[in-house]
C-alpha cells in the first residue's frame, strides 16, 4: 500500500511538474485529455464494427461462393464440349487460311 501511495505521490509530483514547465491549465489539459480519450474510444468502436461487418460480408462472400461453385463447373464442362465440338471445324479452317496464303 505504501509503494503505491509513493507512486501515486511520484506521478502527481511528475504531473505538477510537467504542467508548471510547460505552462498549462490543469483544467484545459484534463479536459483535452477527457476528450482524446472519448476520440480514441470512439474510433476504435468504429474498427471493432467495421471488422464485425467484415467478418460477416467475407461469411456471406463465402456462402455465394459455395452457390456458385456447381454453376462454373457445369460452365468450364460447356466450355469444354463446345471446343470439343468445334475443333475439327477450326481445324478446317485454318488449313483453308494456310492454303489462301501459299
């Protein structure tokens, strides 16, 4: 209890200090004080709600991936049967192109 009470004596002295050299009304830097502290509150209220709604549109982000995973499969197997389908085509095609260039 003694070593706290010579801490708290410390800082006060520390404090009085401080204020007196710098020449600053106890009242004004308490109240700035009061203030910076009701900012770094308030933005720090602001991350901790802008990381909940993070959290929550990388959970939906998730959900709709999850949706749409079986639509680009059934896309890339099109995709697939259609270049399947149209490679003798394309094949044709190019040996016409060779054949109008000689």
């Amino acid at each position: 209890m003694k070593n706290i009470l010579k801490i708290m004596g410390f800082s006060a002295a520390g404090l009085a200090t401080y204020l007196y050299v710098n020449k600053k009304n106890p009242k004004i830097f308490f109240k700035n004080l009061s203030d910076d502290a009701k900012e770094s509150f308030e933005r720090s209220k602001r991350v901790n709600d802008s990381r909940k709604s993070l959290q929550q549109n990388v959970q939906k982000l998730q959900q709709e991936i999850k949706k749409s995973t079986p639509v680009i499969e059934q896309l890339q197997k099109d995709i697939n049967d259609f270049q399947f389908k149209i490679s003798p085509r394309i094949s044709m095609i190019k040996d016409r192109v060779s054949h109008l260039q000689k």
